[in-house]
C-alpha cells in the first residue's frame, strides 16, 4: 500500500515538473523579439609588428545603447607566429569574473568569462582584457572569436552579440640595415627616435586603460637610451636603459594628457628627443541631474553632466520601447534637448552620460506625461485655377524642423505625396505640380515623426481646377455652332415637311374638288332628274287639275312640294360650293 502511494505521489511531482518546464518554455517563447547590434571586438583591429617585438591588442566591446552585465569568448590565435606574454584585467568594464581570463600558448587560446553587476554597462568601446603578445617569427596571425557572446542586462541574459570582428597581426622581419660608420671627423648624433604604441594607437584618441605600451626600433651605433613619461611636452629624458629595451610599459598612469619621451645615446653624443602624446581617462564623468521640461506641445531634457578629464562625448537616452537616442554636446541649445515626439501618455526614459574615454555614469530614470500630437493648419492660394496651373500649399504647425507630408488627391483618385521639412518657426510652404486634371482636387498633410509616430491629417482643402480660356472658347463656339446647325436642320426639316405637306394638301384638295365637282354634278343631274320628274308628275298633277278641281288640301300640299324641291336644289349647290 505504501509503494503504490510513493509511486502515486511521484507520478503527480513528474506531471508539475513537466508543466513548470512547459510553461518555462512558453514563456520563453513568447518572449517578443527584438534585434540587437552588440559587437566584440579587437582593438586595435590590425597591427604590423617586427619580429620579436611586444605588443598589446584589447578586446572590447561596444554595446551599441543596450545595457549588458555579461560577456564570455574564446580566442584562437597562431601560437608558431606569436604567443601570450600576459593578461590585464586592468581598465576593465568587467568586476566579477566568472571564469578568470586564461591562455595556452600550446593549444593558441584565449578563455573569459566577466560581468558587471547591475544596471550593466553601456557604450561603444567597452574594455574587457588587455592581451601583451611577442611576435615570434614572420607571418600573418588571425585573431579569431571561435566562441563569443554578450548578454543584456534584462533579466534573462539575452544574447544581443551580432558581430565578431576579428584581428590580424601581420609580423615582418627584422631588416639588419648595414651602417657605414664614418669618419671620427664626420662623426654623427644618433637620429630621431620613432615612437608607436599599440595600446594607444591614437595620439589624439582618449583611452579608458590607464596602461601604455610603447615601442621603437634600436639603430646600429646606439649605447643606451633614455626615456621618462611626463605631463610636460618639454620634460627632459632622464631614465636610462640599455640599447637592449626597445618597448616600455607603464601601468596605472593618472589621468589627463601624458607625453613619453625618448632619446638615443651613442659615443658622438645625446641625440635629440622623440615625444608620444597619450590621453588617459579612467573615471566616468560627475553624476550629474538631468531634468525634463514641458514648452508648449514639446518636451525638453536639460542635459549638464562634466567630466573635467576627456570631457562629455555623448548622452544615451535609451525610450520605453528600447529604442535609443544618441545625443552629442553639439546638439544642445542651452544645455536642453528637444525630446522625440511620442504617442499621448506616460513615458519613460533613461539617460547616460558618456566622455571621450568611453566611460558612463549610471542611468538615470525620468518620466514625463506627453501630450496630444498637435494637427498642422493648411491654407491654398488660389483655391481655383484653370488646368495645368499650379497652387502653393502653406501650413502652419506647433513643431520646428520636422517631417511633413503633403497629399494632393485628384478626382481619379490620383493620389501624390511631397514630403517637407517645417521651418525653425514650425511653417511649410510649397508649390505644387501642373494640376493637369478638370474637377475638385482634395488637399491634406500630417506630421511624420517615424513610422509609428505620426499626427492626424489635417483639415482637407479643396481646389477646383477648370478648363484653360482658349478651351471654353472653343468649347462656347463649338456648342453655338452645333445649336446653329440643330436649328438649321430643323427648320430645313420644317421646310421640307412643309413643302410636301403643301403639295399634299393642294393635291388632295385639287383632287378632292374634283371629286366635290364629279359628285355635286351627279347630285345634280339626279335632282334635274328628280325635278324633272316632277316636273313630269307635277305637270300630270296639272292635267289632273284641269280635269277636277283640286281641294284645297292637295292645292297645299301640291305648293309645298315645289317649294321644297326648290329649297333643297339651292341648299345641295351651296353647300357644294362651299366645299369648293
């Protein structure tokens, strides 16, 4: 009973483990993406030496604005051409180590492994170990990264290492140049001694590291030297050496401008001095007070940090969403920077102070409350033009030396844009191309201030464009002519209908009149007929009358049928007359 619990129970801690490892990985996956640019690097990148010499190559790195706690590499250099002398940590952005910095010259590798406790470092030329070479025989020797990496300060380690530039040391050989020694008479001075550094490449440059090595090649002819490292360009020489040293290294060197001195001695006498100036910096600049101030629709950093040695290279505002802003000293109107524009609402900035030597303060967090994006004002003059005339479009917004973008949109929807630069007073003005297109064209503008950052559109103007003079004259002449030419055709129609209406209708009439003619003629000829009939009758009714006398009803009725014949003999032509 108890091996089935203990079985039960393990069961149920294997499930919680594996959903703690899933959702872990989830996570991690969920995580969202972003790109980094950190590099490692060596410094300097390439260096010619002669065979024997000592020199000194550092690897740095350059976080490129992104806070880093970490870094771990592997080297690997050709130990047949040169090998390790030693390792410095001295000067390093690095103090806690997780794996000493190691060499073998057997196997021609370098190991590291160093951090830095929280908020991290960031800058361009981070020191992390100095490594002195001998230069063994002639040869070309890679300085390669076989492994690197270079973690953020954010919680998690991410690798932000993107490149790995490597080195190269190219050694040549020992030239013996033969001397003729001359006469005792024409005896000579040693010459002017040729300085160079490998840890101090620059003479103009400022260096974190406050080691320097110096080299310089021995003539023939020279019994000793003499040297001295000084803060005065005129210090005399005074540590002597044999003509065995040709190189020198000086560690912990104060801070400020240092020159090293060298002279060659030989049995005609001192020759004169040779001078390499070198620019230590080891301390970050003073803490400083950055604060943040509102003017009008815009934000404004005052930004006063000093550093009394190297001076202030660089500010590095780095924003919420992890971009960053580089600002240089010559920026700055009155110790202020105007602050990017942002979306409406709370943000939230960090802010860097940088000297020349690549050393940073801590970063300092500030916030702010941004307000809305003000929307740019437009006007057009003239709002009305004819085709293939141009307007000029002016506005007005609350934001100096800014991106603008125009839009002139044509009724095809033709859209086009003219991106501008608002004046020092926050005014824009242009004019635009040939409006080439009859109709209303609408005309806008927004603020760009990058590409997820960006005001709303203005007000839309309009601006009607209309035919060219020459155009509406022809088009009124051609439309007359066309009106001319309707009623031209019209009347000619009229005309043409009219002639053969006319001609139709005394036709019709020539012919109808002679039909009126051909009926009124039979009508007639029946009522002769018919009258003579009666006539006929009538002169019967006579006879009848002689024979006996008539009553007087038939005496009426006889009277009425002449009349009536007559009266509708009269009325027949009449009417047929007036037909006629």
């Amino acid at each position: 009973m108890r091996g089935t619990f203990e079985k039960e129970t393990i069961k149920i801690m294997n499930k919680r483990i594996f959903f703690i490892i899933f959702f872990f990985a989830l996570y991690l996956v969920a995580i969202p993406n972003k790109t980094f640019a950190a590099s490692i690097f060596f410094d300097p990148g390439s260096v010619t030496v002669g065979q024997g010499d000592i020199f000194s190559v550092n690897i740095v790195t350059n976080s490129e604005g992104v806070a880093i706690n970490n870094a771990d590499a592997t080297i690997n250099f050709p130990s047949d051409i040169v090998e390790v002398q030693s390792i410095s940590k001295s000067g390093s952005i690095f103090t806690l180590w997780v794996e000493e910095p190691t060499f073998s010259n057997n196997a021609g590798t370098i190991t590291l492994n160093g951090g830095v406790p929280n908020p991290g470092f960031v800058g361009a030329r981070g020191k992390i170990i100095s490594v002195v070479f001998r230069a063994k025989k002639p040869g070309s020797a890679s300085l390669l990264f076989s492994s690197a990496a270079v973690r953020a300060n954010d919680g998690i380690g991410t690798n932000v290492l993107s490149s790995r530039q490597p080195g190269s040391v190219l050694v040549s050989s020992v030239v013996v140049i033969p001397v003729v020694v001359p006469p005792p008479s024409q005896g000579a001075l040693p010459r002017l001694p040729i300085i160079t550094s490998t840890t101090n490449p620059s003479q103009n440059e400022w260096y974190r590291d406050p080691r320097a090595s110096f080299s310089w090649s021995i003539p023939s002819g020279v019994t000793s030297i003499q040297t001295i490292l000084s803060k005065s360009p005129t210090a005399v020489p005074s540590v002597s050496s044999d003509s065995s040293v040709s190189q020198k290294t000086f560690s912990q060197i104060a801070d400020g401008v240092q020159y090293f001195r060298i002279r060659f001695i030989n049995s005609e006498g001192t020759g004169p001095s040779a001078q390499y100036k070198i620019q230590i910096d080891s301390t970050a600049p003073d803490s400083f007070d950055p604060k943040i101030t509102q003017n009008e629709v815009r934000h404004a950093l005052s930004l006063s940090a000093r550093d009394t040695v190297s001076g202030i290279d660089q500010y590095v505002v780095t924003n919420q969403d992890g971009s960053v802003t580089i600002i240089k000293p010559s920026e700055l109107v009155d110790d202020s920077y105007t602050l990017p524009v942002t979306q409406k609402g709370k943000q939230s900035i960090s802010v860097v102070a940088i000297d020349k030597a690549g050393n940073a303060t801590n970063p300092i967090a500030l916030s702010y409350e941004a307000s809305e994006i003000s929307i740019p004002i437009i006007s057009i003059e003239p709002d009305e033009v004819l085709k293939r005339e141009r307007v000029v479009v002016s506005g007005i917004t609350a934001y100096p030396n800014t991106d603008v973008v125009v839009y002139v949109n044509d009724v095809k929807n033709a859209l086009k844009q003219y991106p501008l630069t608002t004046l020092p007073d926050g005014s824009f003005s242009f004019k635009s191309d040939e409006l080439s297109v009859v109709g209303r064209y609408s005309v806008w503008a927004e603020l760009v201030f990058s590409d997820a950052i960006k005001s709303d559109i203005s007000e839309k103007k309009t601006v009607l464009v209309n035919e060219t003079e020459l155009v509406r004259l022809s088009r009124a002449v051609i439309y007359r002519l066309i009106l001319i030419m309707i009623i031209v055709i019209l009347f000619l129609i009229i005309l043409f209908t009219s002639y053969l209406g006319w001609h139709k209708y005394f036709g019709l009439k020539k012919k109808f009149n002679d039909e009126i003619d051909e009926v009124s003629k039979s009508v007639h000829d029946s009522l002769s007929f018919f009258k003579e009939e009666l006539a006929n009758q009538l002169g019967i009714l006579e006879k009848t009358k002689v024979d006996r006398n008539l009553n007087r009803k038939e005496q009426k009725i006889f009277k009425e049928l002449e009349k009536n014949i007559d009266t509708i003999d009269k009325f027949i032509e009449g009417k047929l007359k007036k037909i006629k």
